[in-house]
C-alpha cells in the first residue's frame, strides 16, 4: 500500500477545483456523493444502543451513523455521514491513517501518569474531568487476534464534533470541531511521547446553516480563537430515519434500514492537512487513507455505533468506557479509500498539481526537484516520469512534450 505523503512544494500553485465536488450542507448526502465521484464506502450492520431519534428537529434524542461516503478532487477529502447526535455532548470522531501504519496512535493516550487530561486537548478524547478518562487507551485495530494479518490500523490524525447548544439556548443547535494530530505512539520509546498531541480548534458548526461559520462551510470564519486551516464543515441533525434503537444486528428489524438515512454530517478535508512528510508535495492517485468514524459520549462512554465494523455476531453492545480494544473486533474496524484522479482523460502523467493541464505550474515543479532522486529531501516522485529514480533530462523532455495538454 502506497504511503501518502501531503506537504504541497512552494514552486506548485494550489489549483482549482475542476470537477462537480459533493455540497457541503448535511442534506442530501447519498445522491450528492455518488453523482460527485463518490462511493458508499459503509453502511451500520447494528441497531443503535444510544437511542433511536424519533423526533425531526435537531434536539431529539439518540446517536447514530448510517453510512458513510467518501469522494476526492485535487484539493479536498470529502466524508459524509448520515445520522444524528444527541446535544448532550455525544460526539463523533473520525480517525485518519495516511501512512499505512508507519507512524501514529495505535493505542490512544490522551491524559497523564496520574490519570489526569492533558491540556489542550479536545474533552470527547480527554474525557470531561478526572474521574473518567475519555478515550484514553483505546486500542485501534492492529493486531486482530481473530483474524491476524488482516491490515492495521494505526491513526494519525482525528476529526471530531461535539454535539451541544450554549447555555439558555435551545433554538440551535451547534458543533464545535476539533482536528488533531496523533502522535507516534507505536515507534515511541518512553510512555509520554504518545501523548505528545497538538489540536486546533476548527470552529463551529450551526445545524441546518452552512453558511453560518463563513462561505460554504468554512470552520473558523467567524469563531474566536480557531485557526483557520481551510476544513469546511455543516450539519443537518434531523434524521429520524436510518437504523432504530437496540443492539442487534440490523437486519432483525424490519423496519430498520441504514438506506433510508439522508442527512447527517459532511466535510471538506484539505489534502494539504493529512501530511506525515516534505518528500512528496501531494498526494495522488492510487495513495490510500485509512478511515474509521465511531461515536462516543462526552466522558468516553464508546457506543456500539460504528463505521464501517467487519463484526457479525448477533449483537453488538455499547463498548463502553476505558479505552475499547478493537483487535477483540473481529474484521477490519477501517475503510482503505484509493485516491482517484480527478481528470478524466489518461496519459496526463505530467499534470503534477492535478489541475488537469500540463501546464508553467507542472514545469516549475519539475525544475524544482531537476536533478535529485528519490533519497533527496526535494525529491518530487510524480516529476519523475519515467520511473528511474531521478528527475533527469528524459523527465523533461517527457513534459514538455505533453505541454499544454488539457486532460479534462
């Protein structure tokens, strides 16, 4: 599995969408993905234990996840969820491994030797005090002892959104959005460095306005103290459709189906955000990210909601608190999204920023990296057409005879 390696080199300028790109608004989520160029890439095996929504307003009762979509152009992630969160502090966390388990959080620790959180990090990993411990020492899928060999898991990145309202208020409903990055824990030699994370808060999301944060979306437009970081978020937390309250697996209730579900929560992931390394500026077709979403509550109580899980016992409880272990989980607990290309026409090997043209932007990008191979830290793979292990004159040549080409 290739590793995906997202830091952008200074001589390629951030190109434009060129492509239909899902709307990023909670509604309408299936049809938006899939006539975007996205996949259906879960759907819930199990009835939800943390309560069945039956009313259509964004206070009701009840947390889950139906499906998830994902899609990609040259500049974002797309991930889409169907579902609805409780406004109690129920959450949901999305977890990100973009270097096929290189690196990064294979166990979660999140507070310190004396159980106490550390600071600065989000509460739906942290948990909401001392006395529970959030997510801390959840174990991700990587040593699956019912199906070794299966694929691991190891995160280096998570995207989460707390459900709530401010005090005295229950006219609308809103999500603070939290993105942080994992540190190595797999490869660390003392405890402490696996709890070695940073966060940024990303903003707030209003429920059923996408256009409340900023322009389409845009987290931390308007919200004190984030850093803008280019995420684009909303919500639409009426679903009352979906899967239906229990613990068993979906298909026992007739009138349960995950198909029905079409609003929840969407996101634009800027590429440029899932970075692990400067040795490739971008990631590109065939790269792959690993995905896990699951919801939890405010102190770390784990739900039996989760997306996508290879488990087909006949039930699937809430896994409640202090830290799951998902190798008990039989089955992969991740999705492996291919990136695909975003132009549609083939040969356009030389097209290194993914604008779909061979273009000034492409030729500099090459000249950049003129000369070095693939152990130099400015080494570009893609400029290296031809495959040989260094960006040379037959590189060269190789772009500039497709110079020009639109591959749209």
């Amino acid at each position: 599995m290739r590793r995906i390696l997202i830091v952008v080199a200074a001589a390629i300028a951030t190109p434009a969408l060129i492509f239909g790109a899902p709307t990023i608004d909670g509604r309408d989520i299936p049809a938006d993905f899939l006539a975007n160029n996205g996949i259906e890439a879960a759907k819930q095996r199990y009835l939800t234990a943390f309560g069945n929504s039956a009313s259509p307003t964004s206070f009701g009762f009840g947390s889950e996840l139906n499906k998830m979509y994902l899609a990609n152009d040259n500049v974002f992630l797309y991930v889409g969820l169907t579902g609805n969160l409780e406004n109690n502090g129920n959450c949901v966390v999305l977890f990100f491994d973009v270097d096929d388990s290189a690196t990064g959080a294979d166990v979660l620790d999140v507070v310190d030797a004396n159980f106490v959180e550390v600071p600065g990090l989000p509460r739906f990993l942290t948990g909401a005090n001392s006395f529970d411990n959030g997510l801390d020492e959840m174990s991700f899928d990587t040593d699956d002892m019912n199906d070794p060999g299966d694929g691991e898991f190891v995160p280096n990145f998570c995207l989460g959104f707390t459900g709530g309202s401010p005090v005295g208020s229950q006219t609308r409903s809103y999500y603070l959005v939290n993105w942080t990055t994992l540190a190595d824990h797999k490869n660390a030699t003392t405890a402490a460095m696996g709890r070695d994370h940073s966060n940024v808060v990303l903003g707030l999301m209003t429920d059923q306005d996408p256009m409340a944060s900023g322009p389409n979306g845009k987290l931390g437009s308007i919200f004190p103290g984030t850093i803008p970081a280019g995420f684009l978020g909303a919500s639409d937390d009426t679903n009352v459709d979906g899967v239906k309250g229990g613990s068993a697996l979906n298909i026992f209730d007739p009138n349960s189906d995950p198909n029905t579900a079409t609003t929840g929560f969407e996101f634009a992931i800027p590429l440029t955000q899932l970075r692990v390394s400067t040795m490739d500026p971008k990631p590109g077709p065939g790269d792959v990210i690993k995905i896990f979403a699951m919801v939890s509550s405010t102190t770390g109580f784990a739900a039996n909601q989760l997306l996508p899980t290879d488990d087909t016992s006949a039930t699937l409880d809430n896994l409640g608190a202090d830290g799951p272990n998902f190798n008990m989980v039989p089955g992969e607990q991740y999705y492996a999204y291919t990136l695909v290309s975003p132009c549609p026409v083939a040969g356009c090997t030389a097209d290194l920023n993914d604008d779909c043209r061979v273009g000034l932007e492409d030729l500099a990008g090459l000249l950049s990296a003129f000369g070095t191979t693939a152990a130099d830290a400015n080494f570009i793979a893609g400029a290296d057409l031809d495959g040989s292990g260094t960006v040379d004159l037959s590189d060269l040549a190789g772009l500039l005879a497709q110079f020009g080409q639109d591959c749209n």
